[in-house]
DNA sequence: TGTATATGATCCCGATCGGGTATAAAATAG
DNA sequence: CTATTTTATACCCGATCGGGATCATATACA
C-alpha cells in the first residue's frame, strides 16, 4: 500500500465522506478512488492531486522511509 | 513547476546524467524524462517512482508548502 | 561547432478511467 | 436474529490518453 491510500482512506473516514462523495468532490470516477485506497500503482498524478487537494495535501519528493 | 521536476534535474545534473541515459537507466522513454523535468502533470505515478527510486526517493503526500 | 535540451507532430499499443452492473460485506432497522 | 439499506469490491466495455519511438526544428551552452 502506498502512502496516500492509507493517508486518503483514513482522511476520507475522518470526515465522514463515502467513496461515492468522495469521487464527486474531487471530479473524479469511483473506480479512481477505489484504486487509489487499494493502492494501485499506475495511477496519474493529476487525479491523484486533483483528490489530495481536497485535504490541503499534494504529491512530491519523499524518502523511502515515510 | 512541481516537486520532483525541479528535484530530479538537480539531482541528474549532480551525478552528470544526460536525460538520455537517465531515461535508459530508468527504463523509460526519453519523451517521459522531458516531460517529467518540465513538470508536466498527467504523468502516471509508477513510471515517476521508477525514476525517483534510482534517488532513493518516491512519491508520497506532502503539504502544499513543501 | 557539436552536444544537450525543448517543443511539436505523427503513429501505435496498451492502460487508465468512467459508467454500468453484479456481488459481497458491513451497518442499521424492525 | 432476520431484513433492508448502505458501503465496498470485482468485472466488462468503450472512449480517451499516456508513453514509446521517430523525425524535424529551434535554442542554449560548453
């Protein structure tokens, strides 16, 4: 599992979104956000952030230790 | 410009990588290495995480204010 | 001058993404 | 403890797009 899917799902959860509410939110399909929790590796960056903005977050550079 | 763009060229000019062999030694193509340092935003996730890894580094969240 | 880089235009293959649907699991109601 | 609804997972299909390869041109730079 990647980073955003676990930081994704638990942010989602927090806030008492659906995948469904979600997906709507960010303008993207819910097969997209139930790749993306499942950690799907070949996903495109534009949908990923266009998800992560929703939380103030945005993908970049990191170490391999989280 | 995002995160890893500006990253990946520094870091490729400090080891004395043309886009070229970076491209071969990423085992991507030329088109996707260009694309990548311009900052292009439709690029898809595993293929950049194939090119950060010879870094040491990956994709992950972060907050807007790097 | 030659080398590295940037940008654009094709073609082509395969994957992503979205929509729909069917199903499974979890939560809630009766 | 069942029945119903909600939420999550899995699969197929079709349109779209990424990315590799290639050729051409333009610019920056050593």
């Amino acid at each position: 599992m990647s980073n955003f899917s676990i930081f994704l799902k638990e942010r989602r959860k927090t806030v008492g979104l659906t995948q469904e509410e979600l997906a709507s939110k960010a303008g993207v399909g819910l097969r997209f956000i139930r790749d993306l929790e499942q950690g799907k590796k070949s996903l495109r960056l534009d949908k990923v952030n266009q998800v992560l903005s929703l939380f103030g977050k945005e993908v970049g550079v990191v170490d391999f230790n989280s």
